[in-house]
C-alpha cells in the first residue's frame, strides 16, 4: 500500500483506531437539550459534565430555571437573579469542559432558545432533559405548540406514589407540570423522587477518587464543598440529576418503565434504574477527558 493513500485512511479513522489502541466507537444517537436549575444543589451540574462527555448524546443547548423564592432566600441569593446564576455556573462548568463541549447557555429567553433548537432541522432526534422544574418547558411549549412533536421530554420530577406536592421541582411550579403533563402531547420519561434520590455517592469516594481526576472533576467535588443551607450534608450526597444521562445516553433497557394515564394520555415513568452504571461511566468519561485534555 502507498504511503500517502495509508495516510488517508488512517486520517479517516477514529484517533484510538488510527493508533492501533483498543476503543469501541461511538457516535450521537440524540441531540440533547439539557434545562435544570443549576444555582441549587451541583447535581444538576454534574449530570451537565456527564451530558456533554457522553458520546451517544450531542448537547446543543443548555438553559438555566429559576429556584424556588424560599430557597433562594436561604442561600442568600437574589429570588429574582437565580436563573442567571445558573447559567453563570453552567458556564464555568463548559469553560472547564473545553472547546469542544460548549453549547450556548440561556437564561432569559430559555423559551424561545428551546424553541429554535426544536425547529432546528437535523437528522438526530432530539431530547429535552429537565432535571429542575417544568418551568421553561411549558413556557416554550406555549411558545409553540407544534414542538411537541419534535421532541421528547425527559424528567425528574413528582413521585411514583402520587404525593406530589412533597417533591421539589414538581412543588416549584404546579402549573408548569400540570400544563406539560396534562394537556400538551410530548412524549414524556418521568423520573420520580423514589428513583433519582437513589443515586447517592459517598463523600469519602468524592474527596478519594473522583476529586483526583482531573480539574473538572475537581471543580465539581469542590461544588459540593461549598453547599446551600437548604442541602443537608450526610455521609452521602445525591447525584439525583444524573438519571437524565442514564435515560438519554444509555441503551433504552437500561431505563425500564411503567406507564401511567395521566391527563387522558399515557406517561412513562422510570424504575429500578442503575446508579452504580451511571457512576462507573462517568468517572470513565472523566478519566479520558483528562486525558485528552
């Protein structure tokens, strides 16, 4: 074989390929809007660090919510500002992240961005991951209904036993989840507290062995250090964001569910979910972002 025509196949290889290095190659299968309150509890950041090095899922948009007045009060912060402090650490986040890994973040004007992002034609599908209230996702689907068909909804929010008024990103904004679950048509995944609330990672093996990866893991630990007072500390601390990784990037049996009439149509609700899966991945991911980086 000539030298210049095994150059262009090599150039057409995947890097670890190319190198003769073992690698299973993947590619997106998803496009995926990633929409949560990122000024509260760093879950939502970490599940946005997982997101954005998934290789099966391509990130487009990033969209910050606002927290509830009263814990925003506790944590010192400006009840009318959250939503734009979120975004501010979301893009820190991305700074750390790299070039590569930067789609816009939004904050005012989340509605219409997640619109745009809908309408936007691409041959990929396209997922809305909330992990925070249903806040910009009914105000985008108000916005503009016929979205409802360019794309599903994955959330974490509500209960599976029905005590919904318990559960934070539900409570924050009932009319929000009443209007996205009750009388639009978009596919929805929910995510109930009895799931995601089992995603827990001691703090013994954050300081021990996720910290040491690398500087955006570090970051992200170091997140976890500085903890609104609404956030009790305990030997655990939640990853509960982190199923929304588990439903968009992994192999669809890995999110089994039931479905549940509500509103005159069928909801998906997710169980018996892998928490040890999704962590053993992304510290994977976070090991080869260190490397490449």
């Amino acid at each position: 074989m000539k030298r210049r025509h095994l150059l262009g196949c090599l150039a057409a290889l995947p890097l670890a390929q190319a190198l003769g290095r073992p690698g299973i190659v993947q590619r997106p299968l998803a496009r995926v809007i990633v929409d949560n309150d990122f000024a509260g509890d760093p879950d939502g950041l970490v599940a946005l660090a997982h997101q954005l090095l998934a290789p099966a899922t391509r990130t487009v948009l990033v969209t910050a919510s606002a927290l509830a007045p009263r814990l925003a009060r506790m944590a010192g912060l400006d009840p009318e500002r959250t939503a734009q402090d979120g975004a501010r650490r979301a893009r820190a986040l991305l700074r750390l992240a790299g070039p590569g890994l930067r789609p816009p973040v939004v904050a005012d004007g989340a509605a219409q961005a997640i619109v745009d992002a809908a309408l936007r034609d691409d041959p990929l599908p396209l997922v809305l991951a909330c992990g925070g209230p249903l806040t910009n996702v009914a105000a985008a689907l108000r916005l503009q209904p016929a979205i409802a068909a360019r794309m599903r909804l994955v959330w974490i929010g509500g209960t599976a036993a029905g005590d919904d008024g318990a559960e934070y990103n539900l409570a924050t904004d009932v009319a929000a989840a009443r209007f996205v679950l009750e009388e639009t048509r978009i596919p929805v995944l929910q995510i109930p507290s009895e799931e995601y609330r089992r995603f827990q990672v001691s703090v013994a093996t954050l300081n021990a062995e996720v910290a040491p990866l690398s500087p955006l893991a570090r970051w992200l630990v170091n997140q976890y250090r500085h903890l609104p007072p609404f956030v009790r500390l305990g030997g655990t601390l939640t990853f509960g964001d982190s199923p929304l990784v588990t439903a968009t990037a992994f192999d669809p049996a890995a999110t089994p569910f039931i479905t549940r009439t509500v509103g005159g149509r069928e909801i998906r609700m997710a169980h018996s979910l892998d928490p040890q899966l999704n962590f053993a991945d992304f510290t994977a991911l976070l090991r080869a972002h260190a490397r490449r980086a």
